[in-house]
C-alpha cells in the first residue's frame, strides 16, 4: 500500500507542476555573488527539473534558490525525496517549514519562505501538502526534532 500512494504521489507532483515556467537561466539562483548560489544556478542552467538527479539536489540546496527557481525546480526536490528518504527527505521538508518569525532574523526568513510558497498555484500548493502528510505518515524516523513535517503543515501548508 505506502507504494501505491508513493507512486499516486509522485504522479500528482509531476502534473501539479508540469506547466510551471523556467525562471529563466538569470534567475535560478537567489544571489550570483553568493558562491553556492552562483554554483546551483551554472549546475542547473537550461535543465529542465524533471533532469536534475538526487545526487545533485542533494548537493545544491533548494534554499539558494530564487523564489522563481524554487517554484520551477520544487518538484525535483519533492521526487528525490521520495526516492531518498535518508537525506533529501529531511532537508526538504526543513526547506517547507516556515520560521516562528520570533526574532527578527526569523521574521526576515518567514517573509522570505512566505513569497516562496505563495507564487505557487492552488495545485502545486495541494501536492506540496499531500508530500508532507506522506512524509509524516511514512517517513517520520528520518525527522530530528524542529524538522518534522507537522511543523511545516502546522504552520502553512495545513491551511493550503
């Protein structure tokens, strides 16, 4: 059965975002003077998020990402996720959860997150939540506490 509504997942991401629009190769990365930025945008440059491997999503995180780039590329994550549970599982899941906004650090992080998330369609947003509830009901052994996937339903994707 946790196939069958894996595969049922994955099929609902993929339509969710099929039509989601390239950022364009200028707006991959959130800041071309930031190295780890610089370096995801050239790794992905005219590649397609259905293209990208676990490995490399891996190592480029989804947060030095554009707010475009990380609508369009999303679905890469939300997939090797699903496929890696050991390693893309929690650092997605931590890419999803919205800071308490207590601090003013934290406040700048949610304002960030929050435009992130809400560029996304009623679709996409619907997949996104359906990833985490599957994360929590499937994959919840690979969660430190404050990374868990009910803080990120809790705290937006719930009310999505």
């Amino acid at each position: 059965m946790p196939g069958s509504r894996r595969e049922a997942l994955q099929r609902r991401i993929e339509a969710a975002f099929a039509d989601a629009p390239h950022p364009g190769d200028d707006r991959i990365g959130y800041d071309a003077d930031d190295w780890e930025s610089a370096e995801l945008a050239h790794a992905f440059k005219g590649r397609h998020w259905r293209e990208l491997s676990p490995a490399e999503l891996q190592y480029h995180s989804s947060s030095f990402l554009s707010s475009e780039g990380f609508r369009y590329y999303l679905p890469a994550y939300l997939l090797a996720a699903l496929e890696d549970h050991g390693n893309l599982m929690p650092h997605t899941v931590y890419g999803l959860t919205l800071p308490q906004g207590s601090t003013p650090e934290e406040q700048r992080l949610r304002d960030w997150q929050l435009d992130r998330f809400e560029g996304l369609s009623p679709e996409q947003k619907r997949a996104v939540r359906a990833f985490l509830e599957y994360a929590r009901d499937e994959a919840s052994h690979y969660f430190s506490q404050g990374q868990e996937p009910r803080l990120a339903l809790e705290r937006y994707w719930e009310r999505q």
